[in-house]
C-alpha cells in the first residue's frame, strides 16, 4: 500500500514536471542590468512672491560631435548662435547640402565666417556628415 | 519484505526520473520551443536614425530631456530650444501644457519676465499708441477663448524623401490647448489702424547674436490686414486655464486659429501696424511654400528656380491613430477600441475613416465632442481582430471643407504641409 503511495506520488510529481515545462503559460523573475541612466525626477520649483516670473536657466546637452579637421572650427563659429546639436540632429545630407547650409549662414544670416574659415567646415561637415560616411 | 521493495520501487522511480529529465532536456532543446519558456529579451535604447531614409519611428528618435515647467519630452535641440511632445498625450482633446511641444528660433529666449516692467506695445501706423500692462490687458479687453491647433510648420519634417535639412520632428511638434485671451481686433481698435496699414507685424522676446537686419537677430512675423483671420486671433494669457509655460510664451502669445505655429509668436510684446509689406527675412524668404498644389514640388524644379513661393498659412486636414501604438501585442478576439485624434486648419472634421486592410476598406469612426473648428477632435472605432497577423491600419480624415487625406507624401525645401495618410501595424496573437 505504502509502495504504491510512493509510485503514484511520483508519478504526479514527474507529471507536474512535465506539464511545467511542455505546457509552461507563462514565465517570470527575468531581469537585466539596463545601466545606470534614468530620467531625474526635477525638484519642484518655489517662487517669489514678486512680479517676477521665473523658469530657471535651460540645461544643455552637448553632443559628441564627429572628430576630425575642422571639428574646431564648428566650436568656434558655429556655435555663437546655436548650439551644435543643430548639426547632430539633421539626417544625414549629401556635402553639396552642406555647403549650401554653411553658405545660408553666412549669406542669409550674417554669420561672420571668414571664408577660409566656412570652406574647412564645409570640408568637415561633408566628410563626417553625408550619407555614406555619418557613423550615427 | 515491504522495505527491498519499497527501496527497488524508489531506485526505479529515480531512473524514470532520470530517463523523463533528459528526455525533457532533449525536447526543450530540439523539439519545438513553447514561445514563453524562452528568455525574454531586454529593452533596447532606439538607435538614433539619421537616415537618408525617412524616419520610420512616430516621433523623432531622440532622446527624452526635462525641461523648466515641463515634463521629461523628446530632446531634438538644446540652443535655441526644440522638444517633442511623446505619442500617448495625444490620447486627449487638450494637450497638457507641461507635455505642450517647444520651438524656438533664436538663442537668446526669456527666462524670466518681470510682469511689473513688462509692456505690451502697438505701435506702428496707428492713431493712439498703446502700452499696455499685463492687469490691463486682462481687465480693459473682453475676455475671450478658442480651442485651436498649435503645430509646427514642420512637423513630421523627417518623414521628406529625400531628407531636407531643418529640425527633425516626428509628428509630435503639435498641441492643442483651450486658449484664453483678447481679441487681437480690440487692441487694434483701441489703438486706431490709420488708413494706408497694410499688415501687422508681431514679435516677442527672443533674440538672436545675429548682425542687425538679419533673420538671425529678430524673429517678426506678419498678418495682412485684409486677412479675415485678423478678426479670429487671440492674445492668450491663458493656456489650459493656467498661465503659458515660460517655453511656450509667457507671458502672451499670438493665437492664430487655423494657421500654423510660425504666426503664433510667443512672448509677444510690440504689434506693430506697418504702412509697407514686411519684407523681413520671416516673411519673404522663411516658412515659404510653393505656389502649387498641396504646396508640392521636386528638388529639379527648385534648382530650375521657376518655383514661385507663397507665405504659409493654414493648417492641411490630418488624422492619427494614437492606441493601440503597435507596442502591445494584440490577442485575437479582442474587442479593440482605436483611438486618436484628427483636425484641420480650414475648418471643422466632417469624418474619420480607418481601414484595417492598408486602405482596402474604410469603416466610419465616432467622432467625439467638438470643441470648436479649430480644435483637435477624437475619434474612436471598436474593432476585434479576428486572427493573428500583423494588421496595416490606416487613417484619414475629411475635413468641413470636403479636404480629404492624400496617401502621398509632399516635398518642398522647407519640409512643410506634411499630410500623408497615417499607417500603423498592428500585431495580433493567436490566442488559442
């Protein structure tokens, strides 16, 4: 009797088992280092009681800009009026489509950029920036 | 007697044990995998894309950043400020002003306004030149509001094939808020339009470190005055009933109903009545499109320079699906609700159709409550997938004034008026 108590509480366990892996519905307890970036939770803010209304200053986020010749030269003029996420975000363009905007720039906007100075960030910007050599 | 048989009992139990694990093991290994008994894969960072094809993604790929009075958004630049507004705040009728879209032209942005300096000028061509403080403002005009679409000229920019240079938005550079305010007309009136003013100018706080007479040191935008929209606009005070986030104007902005964001100069501070057209680099070489249908053309032809171009003005008819967002798997057989939004700048939504067969047929959506023609209006259509597979959705809208959704895309050096039909796959799961 005790035998067959053995054999068939075996048996249930084995058919436990089985069913948990063959018929398994769902599966848990997986978890993976993502590193340590998240986004802050920003102090709540507390004003003055005056008739000024203030945001604060705006934080800014530097992109690693390609590196190479002429990578100064973007520091340098580029970034008087914006910051050079202005180049990081484009898609990538052809170097005719940089030349056209380093030229907008200085002809449409008035940017100061001696022309020596804007041909070595054309020569950057369409050696780091078309589509067949953007690395991201 | 009980024991040896009881022990040859255990032995051979173990060996069946045994025999079944590696059995298991083998079928684990070789047989055919149960989907969940596999190792689940983390997240993944989104590749930042740049291209040269269109971005695939709803928003831009960037990445999230918090900003002054606002809710982490999609970081596009950083001097001047550009940010993203994320696809789920789009569920709602009104966008929330901490998730409200961020674009501006010029580096030098408020960020602080003192309201005891600060005036609002209307000068120019006029009778009695006003400046106006901010109580008198709220106290001396009538107290208006209008639900209307902010949306940049650009948005979905980075959907242009080929890809034009310009801020990279996906389609969340758009927001729609309850704007409270003054009639622009009023202020007008008060200060008296002498005879002979054609348009009139606005500009607010920003600055640029550009030389003067540049677009790169003022940004000033123009109405003309036989515009029928002069009488719709609004100086907003209030944005959702609450005072404009510093980003998005504090401590007026320009509302212009219908038209794109471009003309709802933010911060707004001098009205200017000009007796000359604004020729300023804004208005003549700027936020221009063609003078073509649909505002349409091809690099070729630009290049030819026979392109003639016209300011934008208004808004074309646009419909999206915000949920389901492709994200979720779907199982089959369950009631689905599609949700999401349309609006158009010529005028109320008269439908909203949605195909689940990547425009084959289109079933009529329920429009939800309307809040005014210049508004977002949800929409909503309950459909259950009956079978697994991967389901195009599509949507479009047909504006009051019969304007229908076209399903090609649009290309002008600018990268404005982008229309297209939206698509969105949909992933359905057998379910049992």
């Amino acid at each position: 009797m005790r035998n067959r108590i053995w054999y068939l509480a075996g048996v249930t366990a084995l058919c436990i088992l089985a069913a948990r892996v063959l018929y398994a519905d769902f599966r848990a307890g997986y978890y993976t280092p993502a590193g340590p970036e998240t986004i802050h939770q920003m102090l709540p803010s507390v004003a003055s009681t005056d008739s000024t209304y203030d945001a604060g200053q705006y934080p800014i986020y530097y992109p690693e800009l390609a590196p190479g010749d002429g990578k100064n030269d973007v520091e340098n003029n580029c970034e008087l009026c914006h910051s050079p996420r202005y180049i990081a975000m484009q898609p990538a363009l052809p170097a005719q489509a940089w030349s056209d905007e380093v030229n907008k720039m200085r002809k449409t906007f008035g940017a100061s950029i001696p022309e020596e100075t804007a041909q070595k960030i054309i020569q950057y910007l369409g050696t780091h920036y078309t589509p067949e050599t953007r690395k991201r | 007697m009980g024991d040896s048989k009881l022990g040859f009992t255990r032995r051979r139990l173990l060996k069946t044990l045994g025999a079944a694990s590696v059995t298991l093991a083998a079928a684990q290994i070789f047989g055919e995998p149960n989907a969940a008994g596999q190792e689940p894969s983390g997240l993944q960072p989104a590749p930042e894309f740049t291209g040269p094809g269109a971005n695939p993604y709803w928003t831009s790929p960037g990445q999230f950043a918090t900003y002054p009075q606002k809710a982490p958004l999609i970081l596009l630049t950083d001097r001047p400020v550009q940010l993203e507004t994320p696809r789920h705040y789009f569920l709602s009728t009104f966008t929330p002003n901490d998730a409200f879209f961020v674009r501006w032209h010029l580096q030098t942005i408020p960020n602080a306004v003192d309201l005891k300096e600060w005036r609002l000028h209307v000068e120019g061509n006029v009778e009695r030149p006003l400046t106006l403080s901010f109580p008198e403002l709220v106290a001396r005009f009538k107290s208006v509001s209008v639900a209307a679409v902010n949306q940049c000229s650009g948005n979905s920019r980075s959907r242009l094939q080929p890809r034009v240079a310009g801020g990279q938005w996906g389609n969340g550079a758009m927001g729609n808020a309850a704007w409270t305010g003054v009639k622009l007309r009023e202020i007008l009136d008060a200060a008296g339009v002498k005879s002979g003013s054609v348009q009139v100018q606005f500009e607010g706080l920003d600055r640029g470190l550009g030389p003067k007479g540049f677009g790169s040191n003022r940004f000033l935008k123009s109405l003309d005055l036989t515009n029928p929209v002069i009488d719709e606009c609004l100086v907003a005070y209030a944005m959702n009933g609450e005072p404009l986030p510093m980003l998005n104007g504090f401590p007026v902005r320009l509302i212009v109903p219908g038209y794109f964001a471009t003309y709802y100069v933010k911060s707004l501070s001098w009205i200017r009545v000009l007796d000359t057209p604004d020729d300023n680099f804004w208005m003549k070489a700027a936020y221009r499109i063609p003078d073509a249908p649909r505002g349409n053309t091809t690099p070729e032809d630009m290049k030819s320079g026979k392109v003639a171009t016209v300011p934008i003005a208004r808004m074309p008819v646009r419909s999206f699906l915000i949920s389901p967002d492709g994200s979720t798997k779907i199982p089959a057989g369950f009631p689905l609700r599609l949700r999401g939004i349309a609006f158009s700048g010529y005028g109320g939504m008269k439908k909203v159709e949605v195909s689940t067969d990547n425009g084959a047929n289109w079933s009529e959506a329920r429009l939800g409550p309307d809040e005014g023609e210049y508004s977002f209006r949800t929409w909503s259509l309950d459909w259950t997938p009956k079978s697994a597979g991967r389901h195009p959705l599509a949507v479009r809208a047909t504006d009051a004034k019969g304007n229908v959704q076209p399903d090609e895309g649009v290309w002008n050096p600018g990268g404005y008026l982008w229309n297209k039909i939206e698509r969105q796959e949909i992933v359905v799961g057998d379910a049992s």
